[in-house]
C-alpha cells in the first residue's frame, strides 16, 4: 500500500489487484493533481479505506481475498462516497451486481486516462448536490409572513396564511429538504448517496411528469452521450429500496416519474 498524499485534490483510493494497470493508472491520476492511494486485493483495499478516508474509491470488480463487489458493500454500510468501479468484463450481470452493491458507475478497461479523469472528475461534482433548476424559481417569503387572500373587504384585516419554504418538498411521507440536503420517509432520516439524492431531486422537482432515461444520464450523470441506461435502472431500484417501491413508477418504453399522492 502506497503512503498517502496530502490532498491538495480530491484524494483517491484506487484498489486493483494488476501491478501494472495500477501503477500505470496511479501514476496517470497523479500527473493530472490527484493524491492516490493503492490498495492490490480488496481486504487491503477495507484497511485503507478506514486508515485514509478517501473522497473517491476507484476499484476493480475482480479482486483478490475480497472481490470489488463484495467490497463495495461493505463499505456503503459506513460510508457514502462516491465508488467508481473498473472491469474488463462487460457482461450485464457483472456491471449490475456492481451497480447493485453501492457503485455510483463503471469504466470497461482499457480506458484513456482522459476519459478515466473525466469521469472521476463528473462523479466528484455529484458531492456538491445543488437543488435543479425547477426548483431555483423565485425565493419564498419568511415562514409566517402575510399573504393577502383574494376576498376581504377593503379595511378588513389582513389574512395570513403560513407560507411553507419552497425548499422542503413533501409527497406523501416522503420529504426532501432541499437546503440541508436531508430526506426523510415518515420522519426517519434516510441516508442517500451523493447520486441517489441528485436522481431524488429531479423526481421531486417535476412530480408526474415522465423522465426519460438519457434525460436523467445527463442531468445526474453529465452525461451528454449515449451511455448505459441500466446505471439508471439500477440507481432506481436502489431509490425505491430506501424511498419506498410505489413512489417511483416506470413507464414503459419511456421512463420513470415520481407518482403523485392521490
């Protein structure tokens, strides 16, 4: 295991059993600012995690003493840090069972390092949740402030209705604080990773309206290319396990949108 840097970037563990491919890919991640940690069998890979807390985990899906699978569970049990995985295998089961486990996305070796940093650099700045665009509309009044309701005599004393902050949106049990990025489902404080919450968000800023897959790819995954949907079928499935299954309903053939309380 290679000492860490002090980060001046995001720092990275990279895990892969491959001395070449790591070292190559170490040492391309360094040339472009990036403080790496390698790890060469996914035991070592858990050791490094608790000793380094890295922001990013880049890792192999098969590895040594504990497979990328198995490792990337159990490090989503304690942590949402964004996982990108590596395989040279394309077969569907073995990017699914990744994507299952936690992983935010996957890379088919071989890869450039160009493209490896740009997709590392777009999984990184899903950390920075924002609100969308659909709910940036114009800021709320103060909670409690008066609102005039159309109907009352002139001279008649104002009416004031509690104005709730356009920030919390609630469907139904299912509540999601845009400011502190908090979601809960009746009252329980759900933990969601870094891309779970951004898909959450653009489900609850449009509520019935259908989300295409290569809509959602380019918005959560900045992604302006065809790249595999089943990333977002999976990251579906995994919304619906922690939100409830009946909130989010497919739409066959076109995508998926949040169901609106009845």
């Amino acid at each position: 295991m290679t000492p860490a840097a002090t980060p001046a970037q995001p720092h990275i563990l990279l895990v892969e059993d491959d001395e070449v491919i790591r070292e190559a890919t170490r040492m391309a991640l360094e040339r472009y600012g990036f403080p790496v940690t390698t790890a060469a069998d996914g035991l070592e890979g858990l050791e490094a995690f608790h000793a380094v807390r890295p922001d990013l985990l880049l890792l192999d899906v098969m590895l040594p003493l504990l497979d990328g699978v198995g490792l990337c569970r159990r490090i989503r049990e304690e942590s949402q840090l964004p996982i990108l995985m590596m395989s040279a295998r394309t077969d569907p089961v073995d990017v699914v069972s990744g994507l299952e486990a936690g992983a935010d996305d996957y890379v088919v070796k071989p890869f450039e390092s160009a493209v490896l940093v740009a997709r590392i650099r777009t999984v990184l700045r899903r950390i920075r949740v924002a609100p969308t665009a659909a709910a940036a509309e114009d800021a709320p009044a103060p909670v409690g402030s008066p609102v005039p309701v159309d109907g009352p005599a002139v001279g008649s004393p104002a009416v004031e209705v509690p104005v709730t902050p356009t920030a919390l949106r609630s469907f139904d049990g299912l509540q999601v604080d845009t400011d502190s990025m908090e979601v809960r489902v009746d009252g329980r404080l759900v933990p969601l990773t870094p891309t779970e919450l951004r898909l959450l968000l653009e489900f609850t800023a449009a509520p019935g309206i259908v989300l295409e897959r290569s809509t959602l790819l380019e918005r959560v995954w900045d992604y302006e290319w065809g790249a595999d949907t089943r990333v977002v079928d999976v990251h579906v499935q995994r919304l619906r396990a922690k939100i409830g299954s009946g909130r989010i309903e497919t739409v066959r053939g076109f995508g998926y949108k949040l169901r609106r309380p009845a």
